[in-house]
C-alpha cells in the first residue's frame, strides 16, 4: 500500500481539519506536486500567504475567466508581487470579446446557455490546469459558508480525480480571515464578481465535479 493510500482521513482531519498552517504543512510534506487555486476574490491572500509560506515555488493557478472587476485585477497583480507567486493563469480558449462578438454577453443564470458558457469560461481552463500541473495535492480556499454543498466537506478529501483536495480555511469565520490580513499585512479586494455563480450561496460547478 503506497502512502498516500494509507492517508487516514478521518484521523487527519479529525487531529489537524481545524490548524490552517498545521494542515497546510501536512499536506507540503507529504512530497508531492501541489498547486493552490485562487480567484482572487475576497480574502483570497490569507490562503496564498499560507501556502507560499510553506513551500515557495508551489504553483498557484488561477482561471482568469475574463470578466472580472478591475479591482480584483489589480488585487491579483499586487498579492503576486508582494508574495512573489508562481503564478499560472488559464484562460478561456476564446476571449471575452470573441465570445460576447458572437454570442452576446454573459448569459444569465436563468439561461439555458449558462451551463456551456461555465463550461468554456471555468471547467474546461480548470481541467487543462490539472492536465498542465499534473498535481496530487490540491489546495483551495473554500469555506464551509460559502454554500451548503460546503457546509459539508472535510478539510481533507479525496476528490473524483483522484486528488487530495485540501481546505485549510474550510472552517475560518471573515473575522479570522480579516485578522490575519491585517497581521501579516496583506491586502483584500471586496470588488468582485463571479458571472457562473452571479450570487452567493450558489456552485459554479467547478467544486462539485472536482
């Protein structure tokens, strides 16, 4: 049995599922690829912070979907240089103007067209990151509060791909996160907007099909 197959989840969530920087270490010192996904929306340096901190080179990944506020651009450019990230951005196979020349802008939620266009501007950029980065170890910023589909996730899990699927901040309230900015000094982006989820409390799909 190799060791990840011997990974006790239950034991490990149980021991670390509530020690952010504890799992976090866990997770980088079981020696394998890792990569952190972000989309830089609010709060989103607490958990690059973390995980640059224990493995600096880690490949963070972000699907640039190409509708984001220009705050939040400017939010991504800035966390990237003060952590001096390894970024890796994924975008859509068309651009935003390709596609809204085409097709019109963002379909909304409603639309029959909007499981095709999450499609093309999150999953499919999100699986070539995973065919790209080849990784065993997924680190995401998620938070059991964000939706109930994540009020009931482990901070650790097998996903359906076959990856270790780590959530660190799964059980951090925003006051938590806000003071851990503040401490270590980084900065946050409320500006943001996500078109395949259009509101809170609502899956883009990406986190229940991996």
């Amino acid at each position: 049995m190799s060791k990840l197959q011997a990974l006790d989840l239950a034991k490990i969530n149980q021991d670390l599922g509530r020690d952010a920087q504890g799992l976090i270490d866990w997770a980088i010192g079981l020696g394998q690829t890792a990569i952190v996904t972000t989309n830089f929306r609010p709060f989103e340096a607490v958990i690059l912070h973390m995980v640059s901190r224990a493995q600096p080179d880690v490949q963070v990944v972000w699907m640039d979907n190409g509708y984001n506020t220009e705050a939040t651009y400017r939010y991504a450019d800035e966390v990237t240089k003060q952590l001096d990230l390894n970024l890796r951005i994924y975008l859509p196979l068309r651009s935003r103007a390709h596609r809204e020349a085409v097709e019109g802008p963002a379909p909304a939620l409603d639309d029959p067209r909007h499981a095709a266009f999450t499609q093309e501007v999150k999953l499919e950029p999100f699986a070539r990151a995973l065919r790209e980065t080849a990784p065993t170890v997924w680190f995401t910023a998620l938070r059991a509060t964000d939706s109930a589909v994540r009020a009931q996730m482990e901070p650790v899990s097998i996903n359906p791909d076959g990856l270790i699927k780590v959530a660190p901040l799964l059980h951090w309230s925003s006051k938590e996160l806000h003071e851990y900015c503040q401490q270590h000094g980084l900065p946050n982006n409320f500006d943001y907007a996500d078109p395949t989820k259009g509101q809170e409390q609502r899956e883009c799909g990406l986190h229940l099909s991996h």
